[in-house]
C-alpha cells in the first residue's frame, strides 16, 4: 500500500518542461481552438506550462508558444509565484482606454520593445476545473493578459510593431542565429 501511494504522488509531482518556440517560427501564427474539455491531459499541460514559464522567468505562456494549439493561457505576476492564474478558452469581452509598455516574450528572447495597447480590459475564461470566471485587469495585469491572448490568434508581439522595427528584430535574430550555430 505505501509503495502505491508513492508512486502516485511521484505521478502527480512529475512535470515536464515543455520546449517553447522561437519567432519566427511558423507554429507560432497558429490560431488556437477551443479547449473542449477540462479534463486531466489539460491540468497536466497547465502544470507543465507553469512549470516551464517559472523556469524560464516568465509572467505568462500561451499554450501556442509550446506546440499546443488549445486556448490555454497560464500567468504570475509575481516574483515568489504566489498568484497562479489560469485562463482556458478567454475573450476580451470589454477593452477601456490606451497604454504603452515596454514587452519582451518568452518566444523572442531578449527583444523588448514598446507596445500600445488597452489599459483595461474584461475577460471571460474557464479556470483548471473547468469554472466559468470574469476578470476585471489593468495595468501590467491587463497587458500580460492581451499580450497571451494574442498568442491564442497567431500574433507575436513584435507584429504589433511597426514595419520598420519588424525588420530591425528579424536581422537582428538572423544575426543571433547565425553565431549560435
């Protein structure tokens, strides 16, 4: 009897850490579908996907950065990774007034530019047990939360950039490339 229960909790601790792709690879102009379930194989991929945005020092990972085209959404905000949030099939159902921040992605490392977006917005999603839930956002918040949600439609933040500073990150990432091969 103890035998099993290790073992179940060796299964239940075990995450993987998922490989995330880099822009601009294709897979990443993906539209994600719907999750039709919340069933175990999504609890397991949001463990996994907190587990490889905590790795990688992230605040949010979109299950379209990791190869899984599902509108799966996790994010923290904080430093001691005390507020998990989990986001399954979201909409923005309302946007309010303008910001800029400075954004950088766990899909373009090292990038960071300026992007405007909606200073708040409302959204409606699924958390991990499959419970309807709103979420009033502002701030970094709220930019975290459209940022993801981008990635559920296909865009990376640096096409929300201007034509000019797309080519800039592009040569600068072929230039990257080319020295780590």
């Amino acid at each position: 009897m103890k035998n099993r229960r290790r073992i179940r909790r060796r299964k239940e601790k075990i995450m993987a850490l998922l490989n995330i792709l880099q822009y601009p690879d294709e897979r990443l102009h993906t539209v994600a579908k719907p999750v039709e379930q919340v069933d175990e194989r999504i609890r397991k991929l949001i463990a996994d996907m907190f587990e490889t945005m905590y790795e990688s020092r992230g605040i949010g990972l979109a299950a379209t950065q990791v190869d899984v085209h599902e509108r799966v959404v996790v994010m923290d905000l904080t430093e001691d990774r005390s507020e998990p949030r989990v986001f399954i099939n979201p909409v923005i159902v309302e946007k309010d007034g303008e910001t800029t921040y400075e954004e950088g992605c766990l899909s373009v490392p090292g990038i960071y530019d300026t992007v405007t977006r909606a200073e708040r917005v409302k959204v409606e999603a699924l958390n991990e047990k499959g419970e309807k839930f709103t979420l009033e956002a502002d701030g970094l918040l709220a930019i975290c939360v459209q940022h993801e949600l981008d990635h559920l439609m296909g865009i990376v933040f640096v096409e929300r950039l201007s034509q000019l500073k797309q080519g800039r990150i592009k040569t600068k990432l072929k230039k990257r490339q080319k020295h780590t091969i």
